[in-house]
C-alpha cells in the first residue's frame, strides 16, 4: 500500500487517546503498537491479540512513526 493510503489510517482526535495519534478513530494508540513491535512481537503476535487490526494499520505505525522523526528530526541518546 502507498504511503499515504498507509497515513490515512492514522487519526488525531481530541476525544480519542487524549488527542495522541490512533489506528482508524480506535483507542489503539499508535504508541502501543510501536511498543508491542519495539518489545519483540511480531505483527503476527498483534493481529492475534487484536484481531480487529489489520496489518496495513501496523505498517501505518511505523510509516507515521518514520515521517515523525522525518519531520521533526529527533533523536535519541541513551547516555
């Protein structure tokens, strides 16, 4: 799926997860995905434990996740 076919599953609604970013106006926040793959699942472990994700909507994820540190240019120091 394209990039921004991938971009439209994710949703920014102040009445959904405080306003943090979700999966197609659920409560799934994209954090917690990013948390669930970050800890070693696999996006087959997430599709079994939420059955009602598809797996585009965990490339969605990652593909927000990427265009966000695209963006903003974070980046991270663990000393």
């Amino acid at each position: 799926m394209e990039k921004n076919k991938l971009l439209e599953r994710i949703t920014l609604d102040p009445e959904i997860g405080h306003g943090k970013p979700t999966i197609r106006r659920t409560r799934y926040l994209v954090e917690s995905i990013l948390e669930y793959l970050s800890g070693g699942d696999s996006m087959e472990d997430i599709l079994t434990e939420f059955p009602d994700l598809e797996k585009d909507d965990i490339l969605a994820c990652i593909t927000y996740a990427t265009e966000v540190l695209k963006h903003k240019g974070l980046t991270y120091s663990a000393a």
